[in-house]
C-alpha cells in the first residue's frame, strides 16, 4: 500500500525537525520534503507532487493562507492541512475558505496530526475541536438570524396565495374553488400562515397584506 506523501512547510526548523520525528512513527505517511515559506511550498509542490501538505500560516515573503489559495487552484489533487499556533476566526475561517480541508492547532495530540493527514488524503475534512467548536458557534449565529428574520419569507406558496386572497375580501368556499382545493384544505391553509406571522384574526391580517404591499389599499 503506497504511503501518504507530505510536504512540510514552515519557517522554524525546529518545528520541521519535530514534525518529521512524530510523523516517522506513521508507517502510512512519508515526508516527501520541506519548505520555509509559501513561495518555496508552491516551488516543492510542483516538484514533488505531495499528497499532502502541512501548511504553516504566519511566514515570511508568502505566509500560508495565499500558499493555500495557489495550491488549491493550480494543484487540485493536493490537500493542504494548516497547522498553525493560532486557532481564533480570523486564522481559521479564511484558509478554509481559501480550500484547506483541515485544521490543527500546534499544541493538538499527534494523533490528531496523523488523522488530519489521513483525512486529507481520503478526501475528508478534519478540524481541531477548537475551531469546530468556532463553526458551530457561527452557524448557530446564523440560525438565530434566520429566526429573526420576516415570517412572511417562511410562508409557502399556497399559503401566500391564501393571504391574497383572504384578505381581498374571498370567503373560504370562494377560495376552494379559485385554487382547485376543498375549503377544509383553504382552513388549514388559514390557520399554518396565521400562526406563522403571529395575527390571530382578519382585521389584522388585512392590515399585515396593506403593509406588506400584497394587496393595494
């Protein structure tokens, strides 16, 4: 079975050293080379072909996130996994945005780097806790955005429809046979929209539609 190839890249040769000592442990994984920097990362790529590349974001002439960017669009089929110090939104968000599919803080487990690399290389994504933790965060930010947002837009169709003409003056049975539907079918129509914009009689639903600019005062 061929050995996942690595590529290094990071300007502290120290870290190098380690990170090529942990990873001799792997008997699935190869350091195929390094580089001090994303401009000589993207030289090493075009010469080695690594699976995989281990990507450090603060360094000198080319840090990792434009290293990242370059990778991901002129060699596709290479991974780019960011190791870095820094796991804040602001180091993490734009280098996965940029194409790397992980994520791992320098003081993870080195079991967490071994999984990174082979989640990588079978295509899959891996993220340290911390910056999993930061995505959930975000999304659930988003969805209580989304919560806040005009109930009108979580109205169906139909029951968009049923606003219109309800509140144009139509009785039920009038609207049963505009739309093709029985009038217990229009009722519950009625009631799923009412309940969704909070208004619990036709006065006020006539005055919602005026508002809104669904009917024409």
């Amino acid at each position: 079975m061929p050995r996942i190839r690595v590529l290094l890249v990071d300007d502290h040769g120290i870290v190098r050293e380690g990170i090529r000592a942990l990873l001799a442990t792997a008997h699935d994984i190869e350091v195929v080379g390094d580089a001090i920097n994303g401009m000589e990362a993207l030289d090493k790529v075009r010469e080695l072909a690594p699976d995989v590349v281990l990507m450090d974001l603060a360094m000198p002439i080319m840090g990792g996130l434009e290293a990242t960017r370059r990778i991901r669009k002129e060699y596709p089929q290479t991974k780019v996994v960011a190791l870095t110090q820094y796991d804040d939104r602001e180091h993490a968000f734009p280098v996965i945005e940029a194409g790397a599919c992980g994520f791992v803080n320098k003081t993870a487990a080195s079991s967490d780097l071994t999984s990174a690399i082979r989640s990588a290389y079978r295509g899959e994504s891996f993220l340290s806790p911390s910056v999993a933790n930061l995505l959930i965060g975000e999304y659930q930010r988003g969805a209580a955005l989304r919560d806040r947002r005009d109930p009108y837009e979580q109205l169906t169709d139909r029951e968009r429809d049923v606003l219109k003409l309800v509140a144009e003056g139509y009785t039920t049975q009038e609207i049963a046979d505009m739309l093709f539907v029985s009038p217990k079918t229009v009722e519950r129509h009625k009631t799923g929209l009412m309940s969704k914009l909070d208004i619990h009689n036709r006065f006020d639903l006539l005055k919602y539609a005026l508002r809104k600019g669904i009917i024409a005062s």
